[in-house]
C-alpha cells in the first residue's frame, strides 16, 4: 500500500520517516520528495510504502494527525498521479 505523508517537518530524514511507520508493518521505501532548485530541500511531504494493506491502514489511523516536531501529520493512502499535460 502506497501512503501519502503530508506537513512533515523540514529536517525530517527518510530513516525516521522509515522509523515513524515500522511500528505497523514492514516498510518497503520511504522517500521525502525534495527541492531541487533549493539545495534538495525537504518540500515537506513524502511517501512510505507499507508491505501489506492492513499495515497501511493502521499506520493511517494511528499517524493521521499525530504530532511530531510541532507538526501535525497528514496521512492517507496516496492516489496515482493523473496525466499532465507536457510542459515547453
């Protein structure tokens, strides 16, 4: 199960992002989406991949809203990306 993670703290890294999450179940990535134009910056969001989806959905329940580092974390399962229109 893919989840997306929103309003994560700035200097979050992507071992505690890992280590948020692997109280629910085995963690198969997690990755913070970065800025590139700003010295790969944290942009605040990320994704975690959860093995199975009852791991998921308790992660979801028990992480949605709980605070860490001052922020309050938005956690739900992440949709696919709909297709954009090429950029020129």
């Amino acid at each position: 199960m893919n989840i997306h993670v929103g309003n994560l703290p700035y200097k979050m890294t992507e071992e505690e992002l890992e280590a948020t999450f692997a109280p629910y179940g085995v963690v198969k990535s997690a990755k913070i989406i970065t800025d590139r134009e700003n010295n790969n910056r944290s942009k605040g969001f990320g994704f975690v991949e959860m093995e199975s989806q009852e791991a998921g959905n308790e992660a979801i329940e028990q992480l949605n809203g709980k605070e860490v580092d001052g922020r309050e974390l938005r956690v739900n399962e992440a949709r696919s990306r709909e297709p954009r229109p090429p950029r020129y």
